[in-house]
C-alpha cells in the first residue's frame, strides 16, 4: 500500500503548535513594536504557515525527490536534450570557495582567477567553434539564438542594409522560429524532403537580398549531417546573408569538424547539454555564441579581455564597441560556465573526440538494435541521436508512440522525446550520449522489445506505477496551477 502522508502537501499535514525545535521563554524584554515601525508596515495575525515538526519536512522533499527521474537515477534518452551523465568532479570544482562563493559585485581586480576562467573557456569555445569571438553572456540556447540574431540585426543596419527575413528548414526546432519573430524578422520556412536533409533547389527558391539570415541544425534534428553544407552556405553567402548554426547538436562533432569550417558565421553552445551543465525541467543553462571576427564589435557584452603590460597580465571587463547589449546580469550564467570549462579540461581534445564518436556509436548501435520494431524512415546511418517511427506499431498494432513513451517509466527508462520533429510521423527521438554502457543500452531495447508485445489498451493506460499517471500536457503548459490552495479547489 502507498503512504499517502509521504505525497501530501506540507499544508495539509500541518498541526497547530508542531515545531521542529521548542526553544526556552525569551528572557530578552520584548520591545512594542508600534514604537519602532509605522502600523501600516506592521501584520496583524501571523503568516499562514504550515506547522510541523523537522521530519515530516525531510521526508516530504526527500519523498517528492524520489519521485521525478534524473541522469542520476535513470537512463535519460531524451533526444535534442543531451542527457549525459554530469561528472560530480566538475560539480566539486565548481563550489571551490573562491568561485562558488565569489560576489557577483567583486571588482575585477578582486575576480581575477574568475575572469582568467572565462578568457580561457571563450577562447576554447571559439576554437572548437572555427569561429573566434565569443560572448558568454546568453543564459540559455534559446537566449543565444536570440542574442546572435540581435547581433546580426545590428550589423545589417551598420552597413546601411534592411534585410528582413529568416529562413530555417521544417526540422528546426522551435526555438529557431521564436527567436526570429522575438528579434523583429520574418519567418520563412523549407519544405519538408524526401531525405530529411535540406533541399538546395527549394533553398534557391527561399533566399534572396532580404534574407538575413539561414539558421540551421547540424547534425539536424533528425540526427542527420547536412552533407551539402558547405554549398548551402554558399548560396547564402552569395545572397549576402548570415549563417546561423543550432549549435544544440555539438555532441556529435566535437574535435571532428568546425562549424566556422563549414561555412557558418554565427553559433550558439548548449553547455548544459554538449558540456555536461546539470538540467532538465527548463534549467539552468549557458548558450554562449561564437561569430566571426566581422561580427565581434556587436557581440553582447560585457566580455572578457586579458592586456599584458610590464610583464603583468591583467583581465578585465569590457563592452565591445557597437555591442547589442547586456543579455543578462553580471558575465553570464558561471555556475554552468565552470562546469564546461572544467569538462573540456578534464578532457582535453583527444578526449573531446572521443566524446563524439563514443556518441555516434552508441546511437547507431541502438538504432540497428530496434530497427525490426521502431524503423528511422530517413538516414541508412546516424549522428549522434535518431528519429525512429511507432507508425507501423500504430497502424497494426494500435499502440502509440506516446504508449511505449509512458510505459518505459515502468521499465525505469526516461522516455524519449516523441512526436518531435514534426516531419516524422509517430515520431520517437533517441540520444543515448557516450556516457552510458552497452548494458545500459542493451536493456532499454529489451524493455521496448516486451512492451510492444503488451495489450495496447494496457499501455494506453500507461505508466501504472508512477505517482502522476497521464496529466493533461496542454492543459498544464496553458493554464498551469502552481499553487496548492488552487489544485485543492478543483
Ligand atoms: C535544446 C535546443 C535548443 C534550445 O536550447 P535551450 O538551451 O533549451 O534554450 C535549440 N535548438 C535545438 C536543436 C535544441 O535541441
């Protein structure tokens, strides 16, 4: 039987009087309070706080702890995401006591070791980019996508250019959409193609002097390396556009090929999935961009220059000269900023490799695993994550993509992303990353290999043994009740 009082709010397991300590009679002469503050700033009855003693309060956030699956509990296949493991060494790093606990108000004299990090980790992003000038401001992929087109804006309106349009292929993830409207442009959409990779002719069609700037995914986000990149770039860059590379998908080229290489000029990282940030449910993160050196005045600032001057070297803080701007306080989001810079030193650029490749083998390993059941409709071979149908399991078998999603939380399996990207139908997108073991691998299509041969009104029920079973995704995105008092009322 399930303790109820483990999943109840704290509101309702309150009792008047409980504590978690009873502390002796004040002997302190109590002061009236109406001498000191105005009676307006002054409450009448006490806060409505639920009373409790300190073990219902542990074992209420211990319990609800237990209840969600992390990459610490679980296998976390959850395509575009990255969930790879996070190293608890960078974790430890990161608190040492002179960065953790470092004011965002230090001076830069008093913040040197800090800002030497962020010199450093600038100039390895930039490397491993092929695209020099780095800002680390941005706070997420999405804030990146945004910054880049800012910056973009800004140097079209310096050379006198109205450039007004944005062009991304179907599979773009819906970020790359939301930044170009956000950012003031027109959003132009490819069609969809038989292979899954852009269509240089239907390109051709889409691209002329208004357009600013092509955002693209690569590898895509069916797991697919755009092979036509370099002449994609091209016919960009001889309309006078922008590149624009998603750089959610580094896990997969890392040390092996160069987005400024292939022809890119503008990128943003996802640190907290190619570099091991700790994250998940929206947060935190780190979307650092990277831009050629034409576009380095217009970065968002402050960033982060180092000067030698007698044999000293000093770094500081600075706004480039036509910066777009700030895009958050202070110089971005350190705490995931230190866990990629400790990752990328802990491993080095041998090691960044093997990243890659360890990824792209364990993805093509898993899809020729499941291949008799859950075919990938576009692609012979992988990158770093693959987009397989439940189509056929639907139309024969009537179960759902969504079915087998929810039912691997029985299993103990994440579920992956699903009906994601849109062009696939019953989509099921699967990153298993380098970190995890082919035992690991192994289990999981064992566990889709019998759920697909459970009763489908069974897996339409789906998960069974989890606390919250189906909630309604839209109803909960829309009109989303964050407040106990307001649950309670339904
Ligand atoms: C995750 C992701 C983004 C957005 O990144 P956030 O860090 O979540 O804002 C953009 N594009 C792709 C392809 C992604 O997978």
């Amino acid at each position: 039987m399930r303790n109820t009082i483990a999943t109840r709010p704290l509101f309702e397991l309150s009792s008047p009087g409980r504590r978690a300590a009873i502390l002796p009679k004040s002997d302190v002469p109590e002061i009236d309070l109406n001498s000191v503050l105005p009676s307006s700033a002054l409450s009448t009855s006490a806060p409505k706080l639920p009373e409790l003693a300190e073990g219902d309060v542990v074992r209420h956030f211990m319990n609800l702890s237990t209840q969600n699956m992390c990459v610490d509990t679980h296998f976390y296949p959850l395509g575009s995401c990255t969930m790879k493991y996070n190293p608890k060494r960078h974790e430890r790093l990161a608190r040492t006591h002179g960065l953790g606990d470092l004011h965002p108000f230090a001076t830069p004299q008093d913040s040197q070791g800090m800002l030497e990090i962020l010199f450093e980790l600038q100039n390895m992003l930039g490397e491993i980019a092929g695209l020099p000038a780095v800002s680390l401001q941005p706070a997420a992929g999405a804030q990146g996508e945004l910054a880049a087109l800012h910056v973009a804006s800004a140097y079209f309106k310096d050379k006198g250019e109205n450039r007004t349009k944005v062009v991304f292929p179907s599979s773009a993830h819906g970020t790359n959409p939301a930044s170009a409207a956000l950012a003031g442009f027109d959003c132009v959409q490819l069609a969809p193609s038989e292979d899954g990779l852009v269509d240089l002719e239907d390109l051709e069609k889409h691209v002329d002097d208004q357009t600013a700037v092509f955002m693209i995914t690569n590898p895509n986000t069916l797991g697919l390396f755009e092979k036509d990149i370099a002449e994609i770039c091209k016919i960009l860059h001889d309309v006078g556009a922008l590149v624009y590379i998603d750089g959610a998908n580094m896990n997969a080229i890392l040390g092996i090929t160069r987005p400024g290489d292939f022809g890119g000029d503008m990128m943003h990282y996802n640190v907290h999935k190619t570099f091991t940030g700790p994250h998940g449910a929206g947060g935190p993160g780190a979307g650092p961009i990277a831009v050629r050196d034409f576009l380095a005045d217009f970065l968002p600032g402050p960033v982060v220059t180092k000067s030698e001057s007698a044999g000293e070297t000093t770094y500081d803080l600075s706004i480039p000269p036509k910066s777009i701007g700030r895009m958050r306080s202070f110089f971005g989001n350190v705490g995931i900023l230190l866990r990629g810079y400790f990752y990328l030193r802990t491993l080095g650029a041998q090691g960044l490799r093997d990243v890659s490749e360890h990824a792209v083998l364990n993805a093509n390993y898993l899809k020729a695993c499941l291949s008799d059941v859950l075919p990938v409709p576009r692609g012979e071979y992988c990158m770093h994550e693959f987009v397989a149908s439940a189509k056929s399991l639907k139309d024969n078998n009537n179960i759902t993509a969504m079915d087998i999603a929810k039912r691997l939380l029985d299993y103990g399996f994440h579920a992956p992303t699903v009906y994601f990207p849109l062009v696939v139908a019953e989509a099921m997108m699967i990153e298993p990353t380098e970190t995890e073991s082919k035992e690991t691998l192994d289990a999981f299509v064992e566990a889709i290999r019998s759920i697909v041969k459970e009763d489908s009104e069974f897996l339409h029920e789906a998960p069974h043994q989890t606390t919250i079973r189906r909630p309604d995704e839209v109803a909960a995105a829309r009109n989303p009740l964050l407040n106990w008092q307001a649950c309670v009322k339904d």
